[in-house]
C-alpha cells in the first residue's frame, strides 16, 4: 500500500511539473513571438536611416557604443552586463548587414585571435578578410578592399606590437575603436599525448605568454616561430610529433586535438586591438585619444611634453617610446589619454602640445571598449 501510495504521489508530482514547464513554455513562446517582431521593427528602421544616410559610414562607433553603455547601465539581470553586450552586438551586427555587408581586414588565417576580435566586435554578420601580416591588413583598408582593420596593438603579459605602433605612425588611416580579448592557449597537435611532441609551433608573442608551461610539461622540446597562431596550427596539422601553441577556435578549422588548455602563464591574459579606418568618430560621452609625438632634443623636453595633459587635468592611461628610425637613440612616445579630441580639456592639452613637442600625431579618438 505504502509502495502503491509513493508511485502515485511521484507520478502526481511528475504532472504537476509537467504542467507548469508547459506554461513556462508558452510564456517564453510568447516572449519569443513579440522579441521576433521588435528584432524587425527595429532593423526596418535601421534600413530608413540607412536610406537617410546615403552615402555615409555604414558603421559609427559612437552611436553603437551609446547603445551597448545605455543597455548595460538599465541591466537589472539575470543577464550578466557581457551577456548583454553580445547580444545587442550581434542584434547590430545583423541591422547593420542589411545596410551594407561590413569587410573587415584582420591577420590571418581564419582561427587567430585577430579574426575572433573581429566578431566580438562586429559580429557575426560582418566579413572577416584574412591577411598575412599586420601590413597587409593596414594595406587592405588604404585601398578599400576592406571597410576596417583590426590590428593587435598590446598585450597584458608581452607588452607592444611595435609593428602596429610603427605603422600608425606613418599610415593615414585613423583608430575607430579598440577591442580587449581575453586570450586562451591551447596545445594543439595530430597526437594523443603531450609526451609524443617534439616541436611546438606558434607565434612569438604566444610563446612569451606560455613559458612557464612549456618550461614545466614541454621542456625539450623544439620551438618555431610561426607568422601567426592560426598558421602554427596549420603547419602542425601537416606533421607528426608536433604541436601548436594557438586558441581553441584554431583545433576546428585545423582538426587537430587539443592536448592542453589555458596554458597561459597569466589567466588574466589579455589582447588589446585597434579597429583601423578611415573615418574620424565623434564623441560617444566615454572615450580615449591615442597620439604619437616627441621631444626636442634638450634637458627637461619629456617633461614639458607631459606637462599640457597635467595641467589641462587630462589623464594619461598609457606611455610607450619606439626608436623613431630617424636617428640613433631618438624615439616617438605613444600616449593614450582619456577624453575625445573635440573635448575642451583635451583639445587645449593639444593645442599647447603642438607648440613645445618636436612632433605630434593624433593617431585617432574613439570609444573605450566596454
């Protein structure tokens, strides 16, 4: 009786539960019908302002910018403030392919680092168009096979991509944007043991991330420098006994294993690109100027140089020297300070700038990444 008693008071419970994901069920059915029908209210109307815009940019950063800040700043959850902003990126991405469809140059092949870059920050409706070298990407936009690039410029453990730093320097295009990507190396390999490699393939910046990994579980063996991650996979889906030191999107694309994850030395391993262009962006109410500049060859000349940005009250986030190339022991500082150019703080620190530096370029301002 006991025993009847149970299997029918589970199979009761059973209904019950039954009959109340039915109506959570429909309720999202519901919420899904009328999310379907705002989705397209609202690239209609992306479509009447492209319409109005004619000729002009497909993309402006800081309205798309304004956008994803509003939407985070009304977050009341479950949804976390990042889930957030890939969901109104893609929703973008999508409004902003009927338009016109948006090409995007980025390192290449298809797998690296620069090519997800690319979609966190445009989604997936744009069109990535993979390069091989930084070069190629800046080369790329200059002619307009590409409507924007995406270069890596730093990196939280390895520090500066001299060669973006070099470019932008003697390059018209302009920074529209930056994206912070939080990088994770894999082993990738043909094999099934991380005892059978013999060689690991990858790109330098890759290798200085990974060191005490490698040191610890790969210690012997060989280590080649490979023009990007992506094709550090390809070149060790070609081989036996090797391996590929590159992100877990790469293992797909190539096939391969993966032997090993988060190999980073640093978990909180971290990208910063630039989104390169042609376009000058206006103020989104949250943003940062980069510049180049240098200094007339006296006593005191760097301190006058940073002098302009105290004195206005313009913070400075970031300060990094290249050789210039024009002369033994002379160097270009690259400075990121907060503020658009247009602002009043900002364009007087500018102004005053220009008037004691040696050089000064405005490398472009442009929406912090949020």
């Amino acid at each position: 009786m006991d025993a009847h008693y149970t299997s029918f008071n589970y199979g009761f419970q059973v209904d019950l539960m039954s009959d109340e994901l039915k109506k959570f069920r429909e309720q999202i059915d519901l919420i899904d019908d009328e999310l379907l029908k705002l989705f397209n209210q609202r690239a209609g109307l992306a479509q009447q302002i492209g319409r109005v815009k004619g000729n002009g940019a497909v993309l402006r950063p800081e309205r798309e910018a304004q956008v994803l800040q509003r939407m985070m700043q009304a977050n009341k959850g479950p949804l976390s403030n990042q889930g957030v902003s890939q969901l109104f990126t893609e929703i973008m991405s999508q409004c902003r392919a009927l338009e016109a469809p948006l090409r995007v140059a980025y390192l290449g092949p298809h797998g690296t680092f620069s090519e997800a870059a690319v979609f966190q920050r445009f989604g997936q409706a744009s069109e990535g168009l993979p390069a091989d070298s930084i070069d190629g990407v800046f080369a790329a936009v200059e002619s307009g096979a590409a409507n924007y690039g995406m270069v890596p410029v730093e990196n939280s453990t390895e520090g500066a991509v001299g060669r973006t730093l070099d470019l932008l320097l003697n390059s018209n295009l302009k920074i529209c944007g930056e994206v912070l990507l939080q990088v994770h190396q894999c082993v990738l390999s043909n094999e099934n043991d991380l005892s059978l490699i013999r060689k690991v393939y990858s790109h330098p910046q890759s290798f200085g991330q990974c060191q005490e990994w490698l040191h610890a579980h790969l210690p012997q063996a060989e280590r080649i420098t490979a023009s990007s991650n992506a094709d550090a996979a390809r070149l060790a889906a070609e081989e036996s006994f090797a391996a590929a030191i590159a992100g877990a999107q790469a293992a797909q694309h190539f096939r391969l294993k993966v032997l090993a994850q988060n190999i980073e030395d640093d978990p909180r391993n971290t990208t910063r690109f630039l989104v390169i262009g042609k376009q000058d962006v206006a103020p989104s109410g949250k943003d940062k100027t980069s510049l180049a500049m240098s200094a007339p060859n006296r006593p005191g000349a760097m301190h006058d140089l940073l002098t302009p940005f105290a004195k206005n009250g313009v913070s400075m986030t970031k300060l990094e020297s290249r050789p210039s190339g024009a002369g033994l022991w002379e160097y270009v500082f690259y400075v990121d300070i907060e503020g658009h150019q247009s602002d009043s703080k900002v364009a007087a620190a500018l102004t005053q700038l220009k008037q004691i530096a040696a050089f000064v370029k405005v490398l472009g301002s442009y929406p912090v990444a949020v």
